[in-house]
C-alpha cells in the first residue's frame, strides 16, 4: 500500500563531496584539445548550449520500412514471441531469406 514517500534508489554519487566542491566554486579543468567549450568561461557555456539540438527518439533509417498488418497462425506467433525481444526482427529476416532463395516473387 502506498505511504505517500518517494523511494530514493542509491546512485553511488558521493554527493556530499559534490556540493562541497561546488560550494568551493574551484575552476573545472579543461582541455582545449579534447572538449568543445571552456566551463569556467559562461559565455563560452552559453555559446555552446544555444547551439545544442536535442534529438528523441532512433535515428532515422536510411531506407523506412512500411508497417505491415498479418494474420498468421496462434502457434506461430507465440513461437516467434517465445524467443524474446527482437522476434519481429527474425521475421523480417527469415522472409528476406526465403526473398533471396527464391522460394517468394517479388
């Protein structure tokens, strides 16, 4: 049953040490040669920030697959299903197999 509290899961962040370093506001040592901005330098932080894209989601494919809705037999998907994530990715491979034998016209 619910008591209403929030369960904090362990990081195995030593968060005293960041806040007191934070607190020390001691510059971060930074590398020109290996990273993209200065973090002691705010504009530099801005600059770099204003200019970030975030993408959700896959990467599109090069190529889409269209969505594809089959009847087939009760047994036969629990078999597939049966056999864990990427079963679907099986199907599709076992048809592109069956494609290149010949054993389907495309």
């Amino acid at each position: 049953m619910p008591t209403g509290k929030k369960l904090i899961k362990p990081t195995g962040t030593d968060w005293e040490r960041v806040q007191s370093e934070a607190a020390q506001d001691a510059p971060i040592a930074f590398d020109p040669q290996t990273e993209p901005y200065d973090p002691n330098d705010p504009a530099a932080v801005t600059a770099f920030w204003s200019r970030a894209m975030v993408k959700r989601g896959r990467p599109a494919l090069a190529v889409k697959r269209p969505t594809l809705n089959m009847r087939v037999d009760a047994e036969v998907l629990e078999a597939f299903k049966a056999t864990g994530p990427g079963w679907q990715t099986r199907i599709n491979a076992l048809l592109r197999d069956a494609v290149h034998r010949g054993l389907a016209k495309v």
